[in-house]
C-alpha cells in the first residue's frame, strides 16, 4: 500500500517525491502488481452492475396511468344494463318492423293472428313489433269489450311497466286505411297521445276514420277467437286501477276476464290483400274507442 504522504495535490508533486515512488514500486513489483489487479478488476465488477441495473430500469414497462377521476375504463355494469332492451326503459325498445309481418296471440278463448303492414301506419306499426317482441303483452287482459263495436287490451299486468309507458307517447300516423271489421288500431286520449293500448274492430267503424284512428294491420287468423272473448264485464274495469294496480285488481274484480297468455312474432307471408273477416251487423254508435 501507499503510504500516507506519498502523494501530494496536483501540480505540486517535485522530482524528489517521484524518485521514493519508483524505489517502493521497484523493491514490491509483485505485491504492486496484485494490488492494481485488485482495483481494476474491483472498479469493473462494479461498472458491469451498475450497467446492468440501468439496462434492467430502461427495460421496465412503464406503470400504467389510473384513469382520470378513478373512472373505470370499461363501461359499468349499470350502463351496460341501461343500454340493453327493456319493458322498463320504451327508449331501448327501438327494433326495425320489416315491411310486413304478423304476431300470433294465444289467449284464454283461444288463439288468433294479426298480420301487419308497416306502410299503413309505420310508428304505430314499428312501436306495436316492439311490445310484441319484448313479451309486453304477456297476461295482459282484455278489459273493454263491446260486442259489435271494439275489444280493447294493452295495458300491462305489472303495474312498474305500466307507470313508464303510460307516457310514452308516440306520434300520430296519417289514416290510409279504414276501421273495418277485424283491423288492429292504437287507441288514443288525443292527438299525439298513443302509447301501448290496442282496439280490433267488431264491426266496419269508418267513422273512427275522421278521428284519427290509424288502422296498421288486420286478424287474418282466428277472428271467430276474437268474437268469443269474455263480454260479460263489458267497460266494468277501471282503466286507472288496472294501471296502478296491475294484474292483481282483475284477479280480485274480474275473476273471468279473457287475458293473452303469450303474443310472438310469427313469420310473414307475402303481402296481400285480405277480406275482412265475415260480415256483422252495423255496430251501435257507442264510446270511440280511448284512454280514460
């Protein structure tokens, strides 16, 4: 080893302080020798790891940011749920009517078909597919019928779905087609005011025509089903209690009202023009057919 003195600041070392050096490096050139080996191969081991440790940090993924605000990046389960089809959101319920197509009611009197062409009326159309397709009328009841003038339905057995339809109005459609025997119409309490109930015509109602009733399909199958729902109880149920209540205000008042078990979208066939189904007497000039 050095000894202590041996070396001075730079710029003041003289001759004479060199000569000592090169005499104590002349008498131990082996011990020197190991000595500087030991240094040099000490300062490399730690230049190869410090070089690692840099190589290994410059490899690192940088940790990935939190979204702002903690927000999650994938949407919430709730939004996914809001954006899906629901009776509880008529917003959702937004499906494409083909140009013509039919639904298939089974009912407690029996079962029938509806063919539908959207050109006659295309909202009431393309909001009547909807309701069928996402099983609206499931246990809905028939709860105003008038022998030869209409048999009304459309309100639901759940009273939390009827509470969100009840406005959800749609627009108006023009009247291209008139309220005869057997035809499918949207029942109103006004202009513009048309959400989910229903009316078949018993008989040929053209003076419904002048009132706005936009007929947009017809019974093409089971229209003798249709004569034979339960009348007895005529216009008895209260349309305000059925909406508040549900199903559960028919059980208790109207035991026997008629209801539909299922309502489905059944293929169509090619459009056509079809007969009303038989002939009735003129129907008695009652209450149009409305929302109370």
């Amino acid at each position: 080893m050095f000894a202590q003195g041996s070396i001075q600041a730079p710029g003041t070392l003289g001759r004479g302080k060199v000569s000592r050096i090169a005499v104590f490096v002349s008498r131990r050139p082996e011990s020197l020798r190991r000595f500087v080996q030991s240094v040099i191969m000490k300062a490399i081991a730690t230049v190869i790891v410090l070089s690692a440790g840099l190589l290994v940090h410059a490899q690192a993924p940088a940790p990935k940011s939190a979204p702002a605000n903690g927000s999650p990046t994938r949407p919430s389960a709730a939004h996914a749920a809001a954006a899906s089809p629901s009776l509880l959101n008529p917003a959702s319920l937004k499906a494409k009517a083909p140009a013509v197509f039919k639904a298939k009611f089974t009912t407690n009197a029996g079962d029938f078909v509806v063919e539908v062409h959207r050109e006659w009326a295309p909202r009431g159309a393309e909001r009547f597919y909807n309701l069928v397709r996402y099983g609206y009328f499931t246990n809905a009841a028939f709860f105003r019928v008038v022998p030869g003038f209409v048999v009304q339905f459309g309100l639901s057995a759940n009273p939390a779905v009827n509470k969100i339809w009840k406005t959800a109005t749609i627009p108006d459609d023009p009247v291209v087609q008139s309220n005869k025997r057997g035809y499918l119409v949207f029942a109103t309490a006004g202009p513009n005011t048309r959400t989910t109930q229903l009316f078949i015509n018993y008989a040929d109602n053209a003076r419904l025509d002048r009132m706005g009733f936009a007929p947009f399909g017809n019974v093409v199958e089971g229209m003798d089903v249709v004569d034979k729902i339960y009348p007895v109880y005529g216009e008895s149920p209260r349309q305000d209690l059925i909406t508040e209540q549900g199903d559960a205000y028919l059980k208790a008042k109207f035991p026997d009202i008629d209801r539909i078990k299922l309502a489905r979208i059944v293929p169509a066939i090619a459009p056509a023009t079809h007969a009303p189904a038989g002939a009735k007497p003129a129907a008695k000039p009652s209450l149009q057919p409305a929302q109370h």
